[in-house]
C-alpha cells in the first residue's frame, strides 16, 4: 500500500517540482530583462530574490576598513560592480571618478533614493529624503542657519562655555564615557542655538531622551511591531515633532520685540512654510547638529589617543594660540584660522573614520560611464569608505597620518560630507565646534582609550564600548567659565 501510495503521488510531486522551478526561472527571468546583455558591471545579486546581499552588506565592521563584503567583491569584480541591496538592483561604485559624477549629476542623471522605511522614520519632508525643488528650498534654510551661527560672536563662545562646562564636570572622574559625553556636548550647542534652550531645561531633556531612542531605530531592522527599535523610533518620532510644534505655537505668540534671536525666530519669520516643514527642518537640524558632529570629535579623539606624536603637535599648536591672546579673550573666528594643523588632524578622522560611509542614489536615465551601463532605475551607491581608504589615492591610506594634507585642500578624493546638490551644509560648523572643544581637551587633559574599542560601521558610526577613556588633568587648567588662562 505504502509503494502504491508513493506511486500515485509522484505525478503530483513532479508537477509540484516543475511548478517551483517554472516558478524560480520566471522570477529570475523577469528580474534579467532589467539587465541589458552588455555592459553592466559584474557581479552577484544574491538570493533570495529581495534580500539579495543586503544583510552582507550592512554587516557590521571597522569604519576604519571597506569592511569583509567591499573587500570581497572589489577583488572580485572590481571598482565597479552589480548587486541586488534594499530591495533593488543596485551598482555600488568604490571608484573615485564614478562617485564624482554621480554626486555632480544629482537631479540630472541620478536622484537621491533612500529606502521607504527611511522616509517612514524621518517623515517625508525630512531635507534628507525631499528631491527637487522641496529639496533646494528646504537646504536653504540650513545654509542660512550656517551662515548665521558663523556670524554671530554669541555661537562660538556657546561653543567654548559649553566645552569648558562640560570638561569641568570631569574634575573627579578618572573615566569619561567619551561618546556620550560629546553627544551632550553637541545636542546642548545644537538646541541652544536652534531653540534658545539651556541644557538643565527639562524640555531639552525630554527632547534627548527621545533622540536617543530615534537613533536607535534609525538603522534597525524596518519592521513596525510594537516593542522593535523601529517601532520605538518611529513612536519617539512623533513625540519630538510634537514637542517641537508646541513651541513653534509658543513662541508664534510672542510680540516681535521679545522674539529670542535665534534660528526658530528666522523660520518664524518665513510665510512660505507651513508648520509641518518647519517642525520637519527643526528635526533635521537638531539631527545633523546633534550626531554628526558627536561622531566626528568621537573619531578626533580616539585617533589622537593613537597617535601620541599628532596629539603633541595640535598641542604645540593650540598653546601658540593661547600665548598671543589677553587674559579671559574668548576664541574667535581668526584663531579658528590659524588652527591649520588642527584642520588637518580634523580631516584625517573624517577619512579615516568615514562618519558617512555612502549614500542611496538612483539613476533617473540610462548612464553610460566608463564603459560600463547603468540602467534607468537601478539604485546606485557611491561608498565613500573606499575611496577614502583606497591606497592607490592616499599614501599608507589605513594609516592616521594629518600631516598628508599639509600644503594641499581636500581635493575630489575626499568627501565625507557628500558633494553636489547635497553637500551637507553644516559642515563648516561641525569643523569649528570639533577645533574649539579639542583647543581646551588638548590644553586641560591627557587621556588613553580603556580596553579595546574601536569605530564600527552599522552603517553609522558607533563605538562598540562607547569610547571609555582614562582622564588625566594637567597641572595647569583653566579657571571656571574662563575660556582663557596663561599658561607658563
């Protein structure tokens, strides 16, 4: 009976083969009519059919590395190759002169294409996810808090308060966790600047907490379940837009002569925007202001903790600086100036850190580059990481080493804060608060990284320990809420 069993059901098995197989060859058929014959990079797409090789790509690993999967698949098919990433047949381009052309060719040839869980999380007039003209609109109103913040005197003496504020509470620690320690730095500047908030204001906590719980969730697995960091995230995400409306409404009630100077007075006063956009560029404000710079002085710092000789030397800098300047003269923006080595140092970390690892494009026309084709529609990738550490671009390239960009500016082999239409528009000021909070680290403490810890990509920089650091003062410190001393 059992033999007669099996022979009865071995059509239907055979048919259900068939069927499977039928099924995977149209599948993958369909996906190849995507892929002209000729020209397309190499590569693999992965399996199965969505997924491709996205969870191999996201891997985690040393910001300062391309990381196992670029390593693998540039010895294997070069520069330039195909995959299938974030649910999208996708080019990634390691190559300098690629990723040039697509950042110089945005609107043009290439679009910025985040994936959809993206704009769920950042909501969709987020300045990050917006093409276009919303696009231009919205970045202009970052470029005027850049502009603002460095022509007013008030900011970088927030800045170097805020420093010596946060380095006095150091005074009985032997341990600093650096890493969180420079996002308070950093999100107290920011909401100060953006929203006239002090940092004991229990608002700006309240705004913390849930920027906390936001990063999280940013990168996390994109499935809304009650409970997952992405759920969390999205949920703190509406509760810092509503805190944030609450006081756009606040303040809209103020007579013009009580207004407060600061960034939100500036949007106030814009009739072309309506709550919801302002709520959102407040969000990305406080978003680029907060984490980016955090990460960047984080990366500074252990860098230098490395590199005994380049920490000396931004010493020596910073101390020539000190001399010629009158007792309690806050820093301005001449001394920033002459902080050259201090570029440098700032420079390598963002080379060798790599605070932004790539970034989502798509091509919005077929794309012809050095011999290879690109279809319209396919996402494209221009990863960052390589070309920072690409040693046929930079001498040693995995060697932190700020004296290579002596004599020479950043040229196009160089782009941690992307490029074109999109250049972040703070960078500059993400510069000047990372010089002005190392001149008084640099003068005041010493300090070595506790066990091992290093920069991890997930793909945003996070430090698997949270950067623990040893602190040292030095005999010499400065007085409290003085932002200047002599030092003999």
């Amino acid at each position: 009976m059992v033999g007669i069993g099996v022979l009865l059901l071995l059509p239907l098995l055979l048919a259900t083969s068939l069927g499977l197989v039928l099924a995977f060859v149209f599948l993958q058929s369909l996906f190849l009519k995507q892929e002209p014959i000729n020209n397309l990079p190499h590569g693999s797409m992965g399996w199965p059919f969505q997924l491709g090789e996205t969870l191999a790509f996201l891997r985690p690993h040393q910001s300062n590395t391309r990381g196992s999967f670029l390593d693998d698949h540039c010895s294997r098919y070069g520069k330039i190759f195909k995959s299938h990433l974030f649910g999208c047949p996708t080019i990634v381009s390691c190559d300098h002169e690629l990723n040039m052309f697509i950042l110089q060719n945005e609107e043009k040839l290439f679009q910025c294409s985040y994936p959809k869980p993206i704009h769920g999380i950042l909501g969709k007039h987020s300045l990050l996810v917006v093409v276009g003209d919303v696009h231009k609109k919205l970045r202009s109103f970052a470029l005027s808090l850049a502009s603002t913040c460095k022509s007013k005197p008030e900011y970088l003496h927030d800045i170097e308060k805020l420093a010596i504020s946060l380095m006095e509470s150091w005074k009985e620690r032997k341990e600093v966790m650096f890493y969180e320690e420079a996002k308070k730095f950093t999100f107290n500047l920011i909401v100060k600047e953006i929203l006239s908030m002090e940092p004991e204001d229990p608002v700006a906590s309240k705004i913390l907490k849930d920027f906390l719980t936001f990063m999280k969730g940013l990168v996390s697995l994109p499935i809304y379940i009650p409970g997952t960091p992405y759920a969390k995230a999205v949920k703190a995400r509406a509760r810092i837009s509503s805190t944030v409306s609450s006081i756009i409404k606040e303040r809209e009630k103020v007579d013009v002569g009580l207004k407060k100077g600061d960034f939100l007075d500036v949007l106030l006063s814009n009739a072309s925007l309506n709550d919801e956009g302002k709520v959102s560029i407040v969000l990305d404000l406080l978003l680029g202001g907060y984490e980016t710079t955090s990460i960047l002085m984080a990366l500074t710092v252990y860098f230098l903790a490395h590199s005994p000789h380049a920490l000396e030397h931004l010493k020596e800098e910073h101390e020539a600086i000190r001399k010629y300047k009158p007792e309690k003269e806050s820093l301005n923006w001449e001394d920033y100036k002459q902080m050259e080595f201090t570029q440098n140092v700032i420079n390598e970390a963002l080379r060798c850190g790599n605070v932004v690892k790539f970034v989502h494009r798509k091509a919005i026309k077929d794309v012809n580059f050095k011999g290879y084709f690109i279809p319209s529609g396919w996402k494209v990738l221009p990863i960052f990481t390589a070309v920072h550490l690409d040693p046929s671009l930079h001498e040693n390239a995995s060697e932190f080493n700020p004296w290579r960009w002596v004599g020479q500016a950043p040229g196009k082999n160089f782009s941690p804060f992307g490029g074109g239409l999109r250049l972040c528009p703070g960078a500059e000021l993400a510069k000047v608060e990372t010089a002005f909070f190392l001149h008084h680290l640099v003068l005041n403490y010493r300090w070595r990284t506790k066990g091992e810890d290093y920069p991890l990509a997930y793909p945003y920089v996070e430090f698997k320990r949270g950067l623990l650091l040893e602190m040292e003062p030095l005999e010499t410190r400065l007085p409290e809420g003085n932002p200047s001393s002599d030092r003999r």
